[in-house]
C-alpha cells in the first residue's frame, strides 16, 4: 500500500472483528529504519473504531453499522527513524456497504379512521406509511393486505403496493358490517426480505339509506292487547268505553339505520275524527272519548 495520497475501500456493517484490513509501511530501504509502534498513528477522530499495530497494520476494532455511519475517514500518520525524520500521511476512505438487518417500522402500530357508510368507490379511506433504515433496495417498501385478511374485507378495501394508499374498492354497508378491521403488511426488498405490521380499524358511519319496515304489513289488535297479522286492512279493536290515552296497539316496526326508530313520523289516513294518536315509538292510543259502537263499529 502506498506511503501516501488516498486509498478508496468498501466494506460490509456487521463483519467480524478485530480484523487486519491493511498494511501501512513507509517504503524506506531496511537500513534507513521501518515504522514501530510508537511512529505510527491514527488521527484522534477514528482511534475508537480503528488502530493501528507496531507492524504498521491498520485494524478494525467495533463492528461498523451503515445506519449509524456510512462513511470513515482513516488518516494514518507516518513517521520514519531516518535522520532527520520524515512524516507520511495517509488518508483511508472506508464505504459502509449496508445488509439488510433492519426490518419496515410503521409510524403506527394501530390506523383508527371513520368512513361514510355512503363514500365513493375509489375513494381514499387512509394512507399507512413505513419506514426502513437500511439504504438502496434494502430499503424499498412494498405495502399489501395480509393473507389472512377475510374476503369480507378484501372486497371492500385495496391497498397500492409502493404507496399504502387504502382505497375503496366496493360499496360500504354500515347494517353488514359496520366495522372493518385488518392487517397491512410492510416488506423491504432485501434479498431475505424484512416485514413488519400493522392494524387498520375502520369504523363506518351511517348514512339514512333505509326505510323504516313494519314486522307485518297488516295488524289485528283486541281489547286484550294481542296482536295478529291479517290480510286485508288494519284492524284494531277497542271497547267503546275506554277513556282517553287507552293504549290501542303497539306496531312493530324497526329502521335498520342507526338511531332512526327513535325518529319516526306516522301518518294515517282515515283518522278524520282525529280519535287515534300514534307517537314516535308506533304506540297507537285513544285520543279523545267519542267511541261508540252505535255508531261505528269500524274505523
């Protein structure tokens, strides 16, 4: 190796040590003297990673790790026993080549979002993102659904591979599933790829897509409370007698949206004498006295 100018070296993080790498002599004649212990020596900057020997062999002491330092500089300095002596330098410019030893880390170990139950196929939902310290191919991310993911949610949801873009795919239906849940995978493109994951939680919110549904569309209520189905038009008994607030019949009828049967609006037809009231729960009451069998029996 030359007594002086640059040297240009690679090598690999994580290799054994301590190790010879090279041999620093100072190409003076064997009678004019050769470096000793003593004469030769690192600049103050490396003497904690590198050292060199009484031989004159520069040796590397701690393992090198390309994401904490990806470059070294090694001045190694020369002094010959001639008389007068002289001084060399020499200046090792050493590349950490990277390995791929770190695997993807997500920003978040959990992605907690809302989506309409009503938003656009195409629609972004989230972006996930993950980051790797290695460098080059080793740390190109490529994001993707696990394969355990269930195909109630794979028909829903895409994930683009170089973004971690989650888009839908397919329309939301909060009254099927009103909460998603999956996992996104990370992978580096390492020859022995790296992954790692994440969670993504997707609540979906709801949208008034759906119209209140009577059980039966014909009821049949008795002085006793019971109720049955008829074919033909609603029916609902009630003695003549009974006072003002006397409950007629409770309708079954249910909304499949979301806190909508507590929002309900009852319109009737034929009620012209205004006798019956229905509330908001389908709660059919008696509104003022003036039942009277004589006179109708049907209403």
């Amino acid at each position: 190796m030359p007594s002086a100018g640059t040297v240009v070296t690679t090598l690999w993080q994580g290799g054994p040590m301590p190790v010879q790498y090279w041999l620093v002599t100072d190409g003076a004649p064997a009678d004019e003297g050769s470096l000793t212990a003593d004469k030769a020596s690192l600049t103050a900057d490396e003497t904690a990673q590198f050292s060199v020997s009484p031989s004159g062999d520069v040796i590397l002491n701690r393992m090198l790790d390309h994401e904490t330092r990806r470059s070294h500089e090694v001045i190694v300095v020369n002094q010959t026993l001639t008389s007068p002596p002289t001084l060399d330098y020499m200046t090792i410019q050493v590349v950490v080549m990277d390995v791929n030893d770190n695997a993807p880390e997500f920003g978040s170990s959990v992605y907690e979002v809302q989506a309409a139950e009503d938003a656009a196929v195409g629609a972004t939902l989230l972006i996930v993102t993950a980051s790797d310290q290695d460098a080059g191919t080793n740390a190109q991310i490529t994001y993707a659904l696990s394969p355990s993911t269930p195909a109630t949610v794979s028909r829903l949801v895409h994930v683009t591979p170089e973004t971690g873009v989650v888009r839908l795919i397919a329309p939301l239906d909060r009254e099927t599933n009103e909460r998603l849940s999956f996992v996104v995978l990370a992978s580096d493109g390492g020859a022995s790829s790296l992954s790692a994951s994440a969670t993504v939680v997707i609540t979906v919110i709801d949208c008034n897509d759906n119209p209140p549904v009577f059980s039966n569309p014909v009821y049949y209520a008795s002085e006793a409370g019971l109720v049955w189905p008829l074919q033909g038009s609603l029916l609902c008994a009630v003695s003549e007698d009974a006072q003002p607030g006397a409950v007629v019949l409770l309708l079954p009828l249910s909304d499949a949206d979301e806190d909508q049967q507590q929002n309900l609006d009852f319109f009737t037809d034929g009620n012209d004498a205004a006798l019956f009231y229905i509330d908001p729960t389908g709660q059919v009451t008696l509104e003022i006295d003036g039942v009277d069998f004589s006179s109708f029996d049907t209403y």
